[in-house]
C-alpha cells in the first residue's frame, strides 16, 4: 500500500509539474533605456555644476580687491589707533603660493591675529607688503581679515587669539614669499 500510495503521489506531482513550468528568465534592459538614463544623469550633473559655479560666484565677498571700509575704523594719527595698537599682534604669518584654474598666481597669507587688551576688537586693517627674491619691492595690498558682517562674525574678546587668512592675486613670478611684512594699519575696537 505504501508503494501504492508513493507511485501515486508522484504521477500527481508529474502532472503539476507538467502544467506549471518553473523558468526564470533574466530581461536585459534594452540600449534605449540605457541611453535614455545615461543622458538624463549627465543633464543632472552639468546642470549641479553650473549651480555650483554660480552659487560660488555670488558668495564672494565684495570688493575682494581692495580694501573694505568699515566705518568708525580708527587709522594712524588717531591717538586711540596708536594706543591701541600696541595690544594687537601678528603671529606666526605664513605665506604661500596658490595657482587658481585660470593660472592666476595668488599669494596666501595666514597667520594669528593677538587681542591682548582690554576691548571687545571688531575690526583689523593689514597692510600685506611683498617683496620679490631681490629683496625688492613686488606689491603691496591692504585687506581686512576681522570686519562686521562677515561669516560667524562676532568681535573679538580680550585675550583672544584668532586666526586669519588673506589672498593677494596676480603676483609676480619672482615672488619671494619669505619676506613678508604685515603692518596694522587700521583698528575698530569697543
């Protein structure tokens, strides 16, 4: 009966399999899907660049140039910008050079600026002079690395130290980045 009831169990499971066939097969897609998708990715990233290159664009501080006027900046002659300026230090410049995508030489001056008086400082004016390899004047640039109104701005406490970096385009081939001398040329303090 046993034998009986397995022979039957499979002419039963031959006849469900014979109705029902498993297969599976794998469908590429077609080239025109591929092509259509592949477009659409490149429209996507042109499209991202050309957002990014304006954005970058419209966020670059104005008047990158030249030198920012902040008003009540207190300047040499001013006995309150000599008083004051005896508590403002320039540590550890560093100079280098930079090349942008347009081959423009810049020159990069970074280093830390010393609140060590007794006042909240919201401004300082540098004058950046460089010199080329013969010790001779190249080009000189004033910039405002602490000023009101730019990035987490927020004025310098007493005993601050801060860091600070500038750039100076289209400097010359003889460039010595050696010799740098930054001055304090302007101050704006509470």
């Amino acid at each position: 009966m046993s034998a009986a009831t397995d022979l039957g169990v499979n002419i039963i499971w031959q006849r469900i399999t014979a109705m029902v066939e498993f297969s599976s097969e794998v469908r590429k897609p077609s080239r025109a899907a591929v092509l259509i998708v592949t477009v659409c990715l490149l429209v996507l990233a042109a499209a991202g660049v050309i957002l990014y290159a304006r954005y970058q664009k419209q966020s670059r501080p104005p008047q990158a140039e030249g030198p920012v006027i902040v008003p009540g900046m207190l300047h040499a002659g001013d006995s309150n910008f000599e008083y004051y300026k005896t508590k403002v230090r320039i540590e550890n410049p560093r100079a280098s050079l930079g090349i942008t995508f347009s081959k423009t030489r810049v020159a990069f001056i970074s280093g830390i600026i010393s609140n060590e008086g007794d006042r909240k400082l919201e401004a300082v004016e540098l004058k950046i002079t460089l010199f080329d390899v013969y010790n001779k004047f190249s080009t000189q640039a004033v910039r405002t690395p602490i000023r009101p109104g730019t990035g987490f701005y927020k004025p310098m406490e007493p005993l601050e130290k801060r860091t600070f970096s500038v750039g100076i385009e289209s400097v010359e081939q003889l460039w010595n980045p050696k010799h740098v001398e930054i001055e304090i040329t302007g101050l704006k303090y509470q």
